[in-house]
C-alpha cells in the first residue's frame, strides 16, 4: 500500500509558540516543534511529559490558547475538515481505544475510519459502501486479522483490538501514521508481530510518528528522536545523537546503561 500525493513543500506538522491547558493546567508553554513529510520520527519521553497533549494537538482535538504568533498547522494548514485530515495522517491511540462499544465489530471498527466516527450507528450505517466494506476487509486481511471482522471488540485480545485500530487508520491509505504507544499492553510475542508491522509499513513507504516512553518500541527505521520532559523538548536530532545515555538520564531522571541489539535501543538501570 502506498499513500497519496502529499501537499507539495508543506511541513507534516508546524507548532508555533502554542500554550495549550488541559483544564486548569498548563501542558504546553510557547511550545514549537516542526516535522518535515516524510521522516521517521519518535516523541520519547515519560509520564506527564505532554506526549498525549502533542498528540492531541495533532489530531485537532485541542488547541492552543489564542496568543500573537501562536499557531498549529498540518501539512500547511491550521484549519481541517477531520475526514479529509483522516485521509492524510492516520491515528491510533490509547483514548480511541478506550471509546469502541464492546459489541462492536472489527469490520464496523474499521468502517468506521471513512467517517471519522467511533463505530457505525443508526444512520450512518445507511452511508456505508460495498466499496467501503471490501477494503476494510482487504485491509484487515492484509495486516492477518482478517477472520475476526465478524469479531466483537470487547472479545479480542489487545494484540488484535491493536491491529484493528491501525486498519481503521490504514483505509484511507494515509501517507503518515501516528501511533501512540504502540505496544502498550501487549505481550512479547504480539509486540514483536506489532513492531514488525510497523516496520512493514515504512518499508512501503509510510511515514511515522510514533509517541512513547518506552524506548525500545523505536524500531530501528526511526531517524530522529525528539525527547519531552514536563512539556519541554530537552533534546531533538538524529536518532544516534540523542539518544544518549546523558540525555535519557535527564529526560527520565534515573541513572541508565544503554545498550544497542539488533537495531533497537535498550535502557537498564544502571548498577
């Protein structure tokens, strides 16, 4: 699979100076970031360091503070329809997850990505196309969960509710996906089979942000690492620079060894 035409020239995403609240609190301050189309890019950094905000930010569902200056553009723009921004930049995330009705199908699930919805009821369910429900099925055969379309929500493992989500973020055939925490929840073995098809999918030209704490769930095709610590970018460069055992120290303030295997990073406490 291969994503569209992006929009020529325009950064995937543009933050400028945006202080963003989540209720009394203030996540983000004057907070800027640019990432180019087309990178492979990880915002690592711990519990309440403002990762879910950023994302949040991303997916148009906050915005900042109005302020001179302050901005948030995707791929140029600071406005969006959310179904035509759903066909740019796929999302898969934690509170989505949480959303589904137990009862739900995966092959509503995965419908459910042309409409920008959380599952398919009532009257929309009258907007939904053969063309629609064939490639949600082709795309859940694709990424080997095929024979679970008829499968509740609520009776899957995480594993498969996992790969359900990223086939509702993969129907557009969206040239950016960002995922957020990917392996959280899963096991070893449906980590592994997650995290390769993560790899699958920049092999074929995908891009991807992927938001996390945990620094091994950065597959070796990431080129830059961004690290946030309290709602500051601490450090932000290729991967191999920052990801040292000095910055990681500081970004999760403990002391740590790191060690590299098999392309993938890994942090133990130091002894």
């Amino acid at each position: 699979m291969t994503g569209p035409d992006r929009e020529a020239g325009a950064p995937l995403i543009e933050i400028r100076d945006a202080t963003v609240y989540r209720g009394e609190t203030r996540v983000l301050d004057r907070f800027s970031l640019d990432i180019a189309q087309g990178e492979q890019v990880a915002i690592l950094g711990p519990n309440g360091a403002g990762k879910t905000t950023l994302l949040k930010l991303v997916s148009r569902e906050l915005y900042p503070a109005a302020a001179p200056g302050a901005c948030v553009r995707i791929l140029g723009r600071e406005r969006w329809n959310v179904w035509e921004l759903r066909s740019k930049i796929g999302i898969v995330s934690h509170d989505l997850q949480a959303r589904y009705r137990p009862a739900t199908t995966a092959l509503d699930v995965v419908v459910s990505g042309f409409f920008s919805s959380v599952g398919v009821h009532g009257a929309l369910r009258g907007r939904v196309t053969d063309e629609q429900r064939e490639r949600a099925e082709r795309v859940l055969a694709e990424l080997g969960v095929g024979a679970l379309a008829a499968k509740p929500f609520g009776s899957m493992s995480t594993g498969e509710q996992r790969r359900t989500l990223l086939a509702r973020a993969l129907v557009h055939d969206p040239h950016t996906l960002v995922l957020d925490e990917p392996t959280a929840g899963l096991d070893l073995a449906a980590s592994f089979d997650y995290l390769a098809r993560i790899r699958k999918l920049v092999d074929d030209g995908r891009s991807i942000v992927l938001v996390t704490h945990l620094l091994n769930e950065l597959p070796p095709e990431i080129e830059r690492v961004i690290l946030l610590r309290a709602g500051q970018v601490l450090a932000d460069g290729p991967k191999g620079e920052v990801v040292t055992e000095a910055n990681l120290e500081r970004t999760y303030g403990t002391a740590v060894t790191l060690t590299q295997v098999g392309g993938y990073y890994v942090a133990l406490p130091r002894s």
